[in-house]
C-alpha cells in the first residue's frame, strides 16, 4: 500500500473535521496551516465560543476526538497536528512563548528556578521549545495528570 501524501491526508482530514462540525450544527471552514512547527487545521466560525469553551477545555476535547478519528483513519497514525479555532491556539501559543521568556529572565536575575502554572502537553512543549535557546537556563516537567507544570531552572 501507497503512503498518503501530504496532501491527501490534509484535504481528508479537512473533510472529516467539516463533516464532524456540520453534523454538529457548527458552520465553519476549515483550512491547513501551520502553527510552531506543528501542522494545525484552522477552524473558522461563528460558534467559536462553544468549540472552544472555558479556559479552551472543549477545544482540548475536540483535538482529541479529532485526533483519535484521524489516527483510526490512518491519516495521522501519530496524531502530529492539532485543531485551532478562530486562532485561539495561536494566541495562547505567543502568551506561553511570552510567559517562558519573562520565566527565564527572572530566573536569570534571581537565579532561582521558576515553576509555571499547571498545563496541557502542547502547552508544556511551547515552553520547552521556546526555552531551548537560552544556553543557561534548563526546563523540567514535573508533577501528575492535569496538575504537570513546567519548571524553569538556571543552570549551574
């Protein structure tokens, strides 16, 4: 069997996200994108409030749904992407760059390590990522479940 290329798997993958959304009700248009260096599937609605929900939970359960269904479909058996609405990801992506960096730099004034608020996977990984160019500075995930936060350190 052929591998899916990159653009069929995408333009499936819009399909499916369109026709999960409509048989929800929800008018949108989807599009591929990218977001970081990650593939992102870019929703766009009226109903934006009730995809997303409080604090982003419903977009949370959304990408999951969306990523198990795509996964099943072989689209994306490693589920490397992830849904965005109205570009709320792509906000919260630039705060958590911004709240690493204002992190590092206390840690590098104090000299004491930071621990940042409780966060997703996805978000943990922003703050990785976005640390990684500070030679002097060292980040750790610590904790369980829902309550893992990244920890910002200054290297000795």
């Amino acid at each position: 069997m052929e591998p899916i290329s990159n653009e069929i798997q995408r333009k499936e993958a819009i399909s499916y996200i369109e026709k999960l959304l409509a048989a929800m009700g929800i008018d949108t248009h989807v599009e591929d994108g990218v977001i970081g260096d990650s593939i992102a599937f870019l929703i766009r609605t009226n109903d934006a409030a009730l995809l997303i929900g409080e604090e982003g939970q419903n977009l949370q359960a959304l990408n999951h749904i969306i990523k198990k269904a795509l996964e099943q479909k072989a689209l994306f058996p490693e589920g490397q992407f992830f849904v965005d609405v109205n570009d709320y990801q792509r906000r919260r992506f630039d705060e958590l760059k911004d709240k690493a960096r204002m992190g590092a730099q206390r840690v590098r004034y104090f000299k004491k390590e930071v621990t940042l608020e409780p966060m997703s996977a996805f978000e943990r990984r922003i703050v990785h990522m976005a640390l990684q160019e500070y030679p002097d500075i060292s980040t750790e995930s610590v904790g369980q479940g829902v309550s893992r936060k990244v920890v910002i350190k200054p290297l000795p």
